[in-house]
C-alpha cells in the first residue's frame, strides 16, 4: 500500500487529508469489513473521492463561550474592539471605536493573520502583543467560532490563555523553571540574578512594549496586579524576554567601566533616553536586541540608570 499524506489548504478553510492508494498485495489488518479502521475511526469521514478528512470546523470553545459570558457588551480585548451584532461580532481597532464603519478597510477572518504580522511602518511585529497592532481596519465574523479564530490570529493563544488565568492557582512556569530548561546559546538566562531579571522584565514587558498582564515571577518582583494593562495572559516567558535576559546576561559578564558622572548627568541621559524612546529610530527590527537603539535595550539601560547609586553595577549573580 503506498500512503501519501496531502495538506490542502484552501484559503476559505483549512483542512488536512490523507490520502490512501492500495496497491495490488495490501494486506489489511483491521478485518474484512472494515479493512483501513475508517468506520471505527470517528475522524476520518470517506467521500466519494477517497480523500478524507481528518479535522471538521470545530464548534465553539469552553474558552470563547467563557470569555463571550465574562463580557456581557462591548469587549476590548488588547488593541481590539469587539461589538455584538445582531448576526455576529464586529472587530475593529480601539482606536477607530468612533469612526465609521464604511470608512474602514474591510479584512476576511482568513487576512487577520496577515494584518498582525506588520505594524504600520512595515516592520515585522514578532511580539503579537505589542500595542503596536495596524489601525483603520474592520472585520465581521459570524459567530463564536469565527470570533475565537479572529481573535486567535491577532492575539494567539490569548482567548484560552485567559481562560486558563482564571483557575486559582494560574498554570504559570515561572522566570527560573523557564530558563532551568533551556539549554544552548540561552542556558547564559540562569545566570541572570533575580535583580538582572527584574530589569530586563522591567525592559520588556512595559506596557508600551506589551499588552499582556504578566501572572508569571522571578523572587522579588511579583506578577502585574490585576488591574494592570489588559485580559491578556501572559503565563511563561517569551521568546523576547528570553533573548532579553540572554543579552542582559552576556552584558554581566563585560567589564564594568567607570563613567565619572555625577547626578546631573545621569537625569541628561535619562531624558535623552527616554526622547529617543519617544522618537523610535526607523529600521530597527523589534526582535534586534543587539542594535544599539532597539527600544527594550534602551529601558534596559533605563533600568540600570535608575538605580539608586551606590548598588553595585553588576547584575550578574
Ligand atoms: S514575557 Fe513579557 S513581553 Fe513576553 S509576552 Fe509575556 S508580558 Fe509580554
């Protein structure tokens, strides 16, 4: 029997098949009258073709039908606006909540994925909870399944991310089980104090660099409160962190230098700092930590600049 495996993927559904030929001197080992296991198999679905699918469009989630029940009327869920139809839910971006609907750009559920990808300067968004999400667009879905995958494409994972912050406790992995198992170029992360961490947390999880409420922790610096940025969880570091804390890491480690500023020069470099960071240089891809004016680098220096003098510079332990 020769099997082959085939992914088709039509833009208006995604679906996998597979594909099965028998050839002359198969020999079937699920019995004669069910020879292939297909019948007592409740995925497979044989059509006429002899394609069969191996996924169905799903019905709701306990995620979304929780998440629609918590929000009784409007929903601001990170940079998106959720409004209730009478067929459905409107999507659209907070900041267009009052312009007309006809005066936006209209995206499929399907071109959602396309319109997180790039903010508006065309830059590559690797951190889809970056409140940097493209404004004048709109989106209609048509029910809870529709709104899930909407929202899944902007915000992935969040709908059941928050769904599960809701048990107490939270399912988190916190900032030294997360690093305790890389391994390779980001081991350099354990070696981070929890001081280093707390900077580099500081630095990256902003809410002008994130939306998510951060429920995982390092020893002192506990989670956000819960009144902080939005309903987005945040339960194990990420990717950006990681290499964050990697850089911080491999910094420790450079030789301090002794600058000679006094107290009036370290508010000039602050507010330099922070002037840049209010002005972002052009080009400078959000996932580049090694660039000299990446943002995250800069609060991270931010960091380091406010504290209180006399501590020790290194953050390495
Ligand atoms: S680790 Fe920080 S930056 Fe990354 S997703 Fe969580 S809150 Fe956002």
């Amino acid at each position: 029997m020769s099997i082959r495996w085939k992914t088709l993927i039509p833009k208006s559904q995604p679906m996998l098949y597979l594909k099965i030929k028998p050839t002359r001197g198969d020999t079937f080992l699920q019995g004669a009258s069910d020879p292939l296991g297909i019948r007592s198999n409740p995925f497979h679905d044989l059509t006429s073709a002899g394609d069969i699918p191996m996924s169905k469009p799903l019905p709701p989630s306990p995620a979304i039908l929780w998440f629609l029940e918590r929000h009784p009327g409007s929903i601001v869920f990170g940079q998106v606006r959720i409004e209730r139809l009478e067929n459905g839910f409107c999507l659209r971006s907070t900041a267009d909540k009052d312009q007309s609907v006809g005066s936006l750009r209209e995206y499929s559920v399907t071109g959602m994925r396309e319109l997180a990808q790039f903010n508006a300067a065309g830059d590559f968004r690797p951190l889809k909870s970056a409140p940097d999400l493209r404004v004048g667009w709109v989106c209609f879905v048509e029910d809870a399944r529709q709104l899930e995958e909407t929202l899944d494409r902007l915000y992935p994972g969040g709908v059941v991310d928050a769904w599960a912050a809701r048990v107490k406790p939270p399912p988190v992995t916190h900032y030294r089980e997360f690093v305790g198992r890389q391994t390779g170029m980001y081991r350099v992360a354990q070696q981070l104090s929890d001081a280093g961490v707390a900077e580099v947390i500081r630095a990256t999880c902003d809410s002008r660099h994130c939306l998510k409420r951060r429920f995982w922790k390092v020893e002192g610096l506990a989670g956000d409160p819960s009144d902080a940025t939005s309903d987005i969880a945040c339960l194990e570091p990420c990717a950006v962190l990681l290499e964050c804390a990697r850089r911080a890491a491999r910094l420790a480690q450079e030789e301090c230098i002794s600058m000679g500023l006094v107290e009036g020069d370290r508010a000039v470099l602050m507010a330099a700092l922070e002037q840049t960071l209010s002005h972002p240089a052009p080009g400078v891809r959000a996932g580049d930590l090694g660039h000299p004016l990446n943002p995250r680098r800069i609060c991270l220096v931010l960091e380091k600049l406010r504290r209180t003098p006399g501590l020790p510079p290194s953050t390495a332990s």
